[in-house]
C-alpha cells in the first residue's frame, strides 16, 4: 500500500513562497548593502588614484622640464667659463703687455673672484633644483605606498 502524498493548499504554498521570498531578500540585503558601499569605496579609491596619477605625471613632467632646464644651465656654464676665461686670459696678456702693473692684477683677481662667485651661484641654483627632485622622488613614492597600503586595505574587504 503507498501511502498517498498530500497536497499543499495552493494558498499555504502562496504563503510559504512569500515567507520564503521575504526571507531571501532578508538575507541578502547585508551583503547587497556591504557590495553597494564596497563599489563605492572602490570608486573612491579609483578616483584618488586617478589624482595621485595625474600628480605623479605632472610630477614627472616637472621633473623632466628641471632635468632639461639643469642640461641647459649647465651648457650655459660651461660656455660662459670658456668665453670668461679665454676673455680674461686676452685681457691678461694685453694689460700685463700694456702696463704690467700690480693694480692691474688686482682687477683681474677681481674678476676672478666674480666669475668664481658667479659660479658658485649657478651651482646652488643646481643644488636647490636637485634637492626639490629629492623632493619630487620622495613624494612620489609616498604615492605609491598610499596607494599600495589602499589597495592592501581593499583587498581585504574583499
């Protein structure tokens, strides 16, 4: 003898669906809500990525214009030491040829002394365009290790 199954009322079946529906979307409206503000955390990230990004290529860029800028002074320098010596060698023989006296010396030690000065003043300018590419690097790889401890934080979220 089989036993007969019985049927569900088609309105307890409606009811235990509805129970059953409600509980589904219960259930995932945390993780719908975790996912919502994960993709917006993401967004944020990406976007803060995006700034850093485009800093980073401004910084490059400055970085570059500097190097080019550094190539360039110092062409000019080494041009300028050549013309200033060879200006004060000429100067030198004809005034030691002319006169040959102590004042004359005087002057162009002077002007030595300019031109050395000069120099010195081209090679703090180098300096201080070196020291803010330290400071480009510096902040560039700050950057980056925000970005990697951002990327750690969200794949841990995940």
């Amino acid at each position: 003898m089989t036993a007969a199954t019985p049927e569900i009322p088609d309105t307890v079946a409606a009811a235990l669906g509805a129970w059953v529906q409600q509980m589904a979307e219960q259930a995932g409206a945390g993780p719908r809500a975790a996912l919502a503000e994960a993709e917006q955390a993401l967004q944020a990230t990406r976007d803060e990525l995006g700034a850093v990004s485009s800093a980073r290529d401004q910084a490059h860029a400055q970085l570059a214009a500097r190097d080019e800028e550094i190539e360039q002074l110092m062409a000019e320098l080494r041009n300028a030491r050549s013309i200033a010596t060879d200006a004060l060698v000429g100067k030198a023989k004809d005034q030691l040829a002319i006169e040959g006296k102590d004042a004359q010396l005087a002057d162009l030690r002077a002007q030595i002394e300019r031109n050395v000065a000069a120099a010195a003043a081209l090679s703090d300018a180098r300096l201080a365009a070196e020291m803010e590419l330290v400071g480009a690097v510096t902040a560039r790889d700050n950057y980056a290790a925000e970005l990697r401890d951002l990327r750690a934080r969200l794949a841990s979220r995940a």
